[in-house]
C-alpha cells in the first residue's frame, strides 16, 4: 500500500497557470487542474518497482489494482531506423497501440478506475466518440464496475458495436458535444459519479507514465505527438517537469514538445502561428484524423504553454500529408495506426524538412492509437438519444 491516501490526491489539484489549489477538473480561473505529485528522483528507476505503469505507483494518486487494470503501460519504445529517411532524423516509435484496448487512453482510464474503485464508487463515466469511451468501456468492466459512455447521435452504427461487447451504458446526446465535456463534469459532481474525461486531473495523472517510461530507457531530443483535447500533452509535460524537478533530467535535457494537428481542424496550432496567449474555438472542417478533430480543446491553452515552455512547436499538417505518414508507419515498421496517431510522423516530417528538428536529432514518435477496430457485427439496435439536459437523470438511474 502507497503512503498517502486518495481525498490527499483525487480531490485536490493546482492550477499550472495561476498556482491555486481546488476541487473538481477546472481552477476559477478557467484553467484546468493536474494533481500535485512528487517530483522523479535521479536514482529512479529501481529493479523491483513492479510493472507496466504501476512501475510508478509511487508518483501516482492511486495503487495498483488486480485485474486488467494492471496490465497497463510497458509498451515497447523501438528503433523505428526503417523511417528515418522519410521522418528525417534518427526515431524512435512509442508504441502505445500495445495497450489492452490499444491507445494511450488505457493509461489515463486505469488511474480513473482504480481510484473510482479505492473510493467505492460503482459507475465510472465519459465523454468520447472513440478510443477514450472503448478503453472506459472495457477497463471499468474488467474491474466490475458499470461505465456510462457519452457518444454524438450521429456516431457510427460500427463504433457503437465495438463498444457494446463490453456492455456499457452508451447514451447518444443530441446538441451541442462541445458542450457535453462541462456538462458531464457537473452532473459527475452532482451524482459522484468519475468522469474520465479527456483532461480531467485522475487520467492526466496516469498518462504522464508514458514519459516516464520513456526516459527510464533515453532520453531524447524531442517528443513529438498528436494534440486534441491537450489533455495528453499536458500530461507529457506535467511528466518532464516532475522529472526535471526530482533531479532525473537536467534543465539543459529536457526534450522539446512538438504537438502536431490536422489542418482542418488546429485550434492549438492556428494559436500557436499566431502568437497568440489563448487557445480559441474554431469551425473546424472534415479530417481523417477524426479522433483528434476537437474545435475548442479544453486543455488547448495549457498544451499550448507545454510546448512554448519547452521551446517546442505546434504544427497542423493536411490529410494528404497524413495519408501518406500512415502508409509509411505500415509499410516500413509494420505498425498499423489510426490517421490521428500518423498525424505525427507527417508534422514530424516537415519540422524536418524546415530545418527545426535536425538530422542528427534522437526524436521520439507517440504512436498514439491502433487502427480503430470496428465491431464485428453492426447490425444492432443504436441507442435512442437524448437532449443534453437529460444527461444527469441517466447517470442517477445507474447508482
């Protein structure tokens, strides 16, 4: 058993912009919060410190858990030397999609569901249309416990089959799905019931161990990655500043954050060019790389400020341009990812080919996510939707 207890850690977060503590997934201000943890120690890591992330328990808000729940993290990082002509420096690949449910998400959603289950609690819930509401999905099932998946009304047939294999409660909202990340976080404090959503403190918490494990083994130049939410990105830097502040990598070592969009729809980036403080919603276009299309990122100011901070870039790149990045990853390395995970070879390309990754640079690639795997039957009877008003009677029916 770990030595602090969950109110110490679930409960309380601080703001990284303005330093001040609170309750909930947002500071006052408007920023959201991550979850004070202890800084990595330059004598880290130690031979018997267990496996996958809970390698890391003690940097973590919750212990491990039995169960599927503790097969997460571990995942290989690989010479990817087959693609350094195309990327345009010396890579190395990340490979999330060795995952349970095969995306980066899983990380995130065991912290939620081991902490949901220190603190009694018997539904978990979520926002998503993708990854993020199947890894909710099977992990709160492989713990016993019952998940409430929020979806748009006009979510495939297909993805609604994959996700009811692990038999959640999938509830289609009809309006505006922006708006559904805050309302869901009310009704979760109103009913207490955990929302695992994109950026909420719990899951950020547990995917910063992807930056962990990477620096246990190297540590590169830089750290390239798709950015949605920016809930992931957060979490990549929350990891570099705990690391740096226990001493296991120097200021002058840490990697540059380069955090990669679609073009169609790059919130983050179009702030980044123009060199603006703020994040802003945007009307975004068609993509292929649909899983990380998010118009208005909750976390897009604070992803923004990880890559300034780290005198990173944020780039958006074209769906041609990704096309091609996902060709590549499966002819050359064999590995098979979604479009929104390949947007970061084809960001990555061009930062090379522009000179701001150099060729002699060791960068490490995110593979974020697997080839969605569609159901194997899509013939079923979809949800009946409902207004988003209705959100919270739905959660109240499953306690």
């Amino acid at each position: 058993m770990s030595d602090r207890s969950l109110d110490d850690w679930s409960i309380d977060g601080r703001c990284y912009a303005c330093g001040s503590t609170g309750t909930g997934a947002r500071c006052a201000c408007g920023e959201p919060l991550w979850l004070d943890t202890r800084p990595v120690p330059a004598d880290w890591p130690a031979p018997d410190e267990g496996s996958g992330c809970w390698r890391f328990a003690r940097f973590l808000p919750t212990d491990p858990p039995e169960g599927m729940v503790a097969g997460v993290g571990g995942t290989p990082l690989l010479r990817a030397a087959a693609l350094d002509d195309y990327a345009g420096c010396r890579l190395h690949v990340k490979d999330e999609t060795a995952n349970p449910t095969g995306s980066f998400k899983d990380r995130g959603t065991a912290v939620g569901v081991a902490a949901a289950c220190e603190a009694g609690s018997e539904v978990v819930g979520t926002v998503s249309h993708g990854n993020m509401a199947l890894s909710v999905a099977a992990l709160a099932a492989g713990a016993g416990l019952t998940a409430v998946t929020f979806v748009p009304d006009d979510v495939p047939p297909a993805r609604i089959a994959n996700l009811a294999r692990f038999e959640p409660e999938i509830v289609p909202v009809a309006g505006d799905y922006g708006r559904l990340y805050h309302d869901s976080l009310a009704v979760g404090e109103e009913v207490g019931v955990p929302m695992l959503n994109s950026d909420v403190p719990l899951r950020v918490a547990g995917q910063k161990t992807v930056v962990l494990e990477i620096l246990a083994e190297r540590t590169p130049d830089s750290i390239v990655l798709p950015v949605s939410s920016g809930g992931n990105a957060s979490a990549v830097w929350k990891g570099l500043r705990e690391c740096r502040r226990g001493g296991l990598i120097n200021d002058d070592e840490v990697p540059t954050l380069h955090l990669v969009q679609s073009a169609a729809c790059d919130p983050i980036a179009t702030a980044y060019r123009n060199g603006a403080e703020t994040v802003e919603r945007i009307d975004p276009g068609e993509t292929i790389a649909y899983s990380i299309a998010n118009p208005d990122p909750p976390s897009g100011t604070r992803a923004l400020t990880a890559a300034r901070e780290t005198d990173g870039t944020v780039s958006s790149v074209s769906d041609d341009a990704i096309r091609e990045a996902v060709r590549q990853l499966s002819t050359a390395f064999g590995l098979a990812v979604e479009p929104s995970s390949a947007t970061a070879l084809a960001g990555l390309r061009a930062l090379c080919e522009d000179g701001i990754v150099e060729t002699d640079d060791e960068v490490v690639l995110i593979a974020t996510g697997t080839a969605f795997t569609e159901g194997i039957d899509a013939d079923i009877d979809v949800p009946e939707s409902i207004p988003r008003e209705r959100i919270g009677e739905r959660v109240a029916a499953l306690i």
